[in-house]
C-alpha cells in the first residue's frame, strides 16, 4: 500500500508546474520541448550503486559502458553528466578561443 501511495505521489509531482520556472522558460529561454523531468526516486544499494531509471537512459542518450560525471553542489545537490558531452563542450570552448601565437 506505501509503494502504491508514494508512485501516485511522485506522478502527481511531475504534473506540477514549477512556478518561475514556466515564466522563465517562456519569455527568456523559450524551448521546443519539455526540458525538465522529475523520473522519480532510486534507492542507494549496498555499495553505493544506483539504478538510473529507464526514461532518463532514453531521454538523454545514456547506453552501457557510457561514462558519467558525478558533479555536485552543497546547495544544489548531484549531477550526471556523460562525459563525452563535456569533452565536446569543451573542445568548442577550446575550438573558438584559437591558438597562442607562437
């Protein structure tokens, strides 16, 4: 019966608008598609481990073997980033700097 309270909770969650978030989505960076996702909750195993769930593997692209970036933030919490997301970021910003004379 929990089980069944707490998933009624979490879809009802993801329903929710987020306040400011709509309005600056909107006005200032307006997006085709929906940008932001609560997937619902995982649980910590044993050793640390988490399960991503399966619409947010879908969602953003993440297959096994793929390597991910643990970010965090004391105030803003953790982060998943694929590593070779950030090594393409990165090589932009690298890219449109140009090279030292030498």
């Amino acid at each position: 019966m929990i089980n069944t309270i707490e998933r009624t909770n979490m879809i009802s969650m993801k329903n929710k608008n987020c306040g400011t978030e709509d309005l600056v989505d909107e006005m200032i960076a307006p997006r085709k598609e929906k940008t932001k996702h609560l997937f619902g909750s995982v649980k910590v195993g044993e050793r640390g481990q988490i399960v991503i769930p399966k619409e947010a593997r879908e969602i953003f692209g993440i297959r096994q073997g793929d390597i991910l970036l643990v970010l965090g933030d004391v105030e803003r919490g953790i982060a998943l980033v694929k590593a070779d997301a950030l090594q393409e970021f990165a090589r932009k910003i690298l890219d449109s700097a140009g090279r030292p004379d030498e």
